[in-house]
C-alpha cells in the first residue's frame, strides 16, 4: 500500500489526480489541516505535527526541494523495495526539519520549486509510472 499525506485541500488539482488515482489500486491519499498562522515556522511546526501524526510504521519518504533526485527508474525501484511506502507533502511553506529528520528519505522532485498541490500531481503521476514499469508496461517511455 501507497499512502500520500499532504497539506491541505487538492480540490484544484483533483480532476488530473482523479485520472490516475481511478488506474490504481492500494494507493491513497490523505490530508490534514492547513494552519492559518502568520508565522511561517508556526505554520511549518503544527503541519507537521499533524503530518507525523499520521505515519504508521512504513517507510517514509518527505518531499522537499533539497532532498535527493532520483530518476523514474529508480524511483520505481524505491517503490517496488519498500511495498508499504508513506510520502509526505508539505503545504505552502514546505515540510518542518522535524518531519525531513523523522522520515527515511528526503526526495525532491526537482530543482524547481513547485506549489504543493502541483508537487502532489507530480508525486502521483511519477507512483503511476512507477507501476508501469514494475509491471512492464509501455506508459513509461
């Protein structure tokens, strides 16, 4: 099971999210509460809290611009090594250093630095390829 946490709603997003997320089974995502603060480490602090509180056990995985970079393939196989696989989004501001210290990798989806909802599309299509390619399928080149 893939399980996507994030910050806040994907209303905005959910039409591109829904065409991949109907393709696949024992994926899910999941939000917690943005925070309406005027301090953005307020912010970052009790999104965070909220997105610890959620992790069950599996293999985490933090989004974040200064994580690692790593290409489809080997995403794939990040995916295809640990089956229970947690990744978590932050919200505007990003992810708090305790959730970055807590997780099992920081993985940036690039050096660009992208809306959260746009990193949640970005995330969801890459768990699709993914499984097209542990599974041999075209959809990858």
């Amino acid at each position: 099971m893939i399980r996507i946490i994030t910050v806040g709603n994907v209303k905005k997003i959910n039409s591109f999210i829904d065409h991949y997320m109907k393709q696949m089974k024992q994926v899910s995502i999941e939000s917690v509460k943005e925070e309406k603060n005027n301090n953005v480490n307020i912010i970052k602090k009790k999104e965070g809290e909220r997105l610890l509180k959620k992790l069950k056990g599996d293999y985490s995985v933090a989004l974040s611009e200064d994580g690692e970079q790593v290409t489809s393939i080997e995403f794939a196989a990040l995916c295809k090594q640990y089956p229970n696989l947690t990744f978590l989004v932050g919200g505007a501001f990003g992810l708090s250093e305790e959730v970055k210290k807590k997780s099992d990798m920081v993985l940036s989806l690039g050096k660009m630095t992208f809306p959260h909802d746009i990193a949640l599309l970005l995330l969801v299509e890459q768990v699709y390829r993914s499984k097209m390619i542990n599974s041999s399928r075209k959809y990858h080149k």
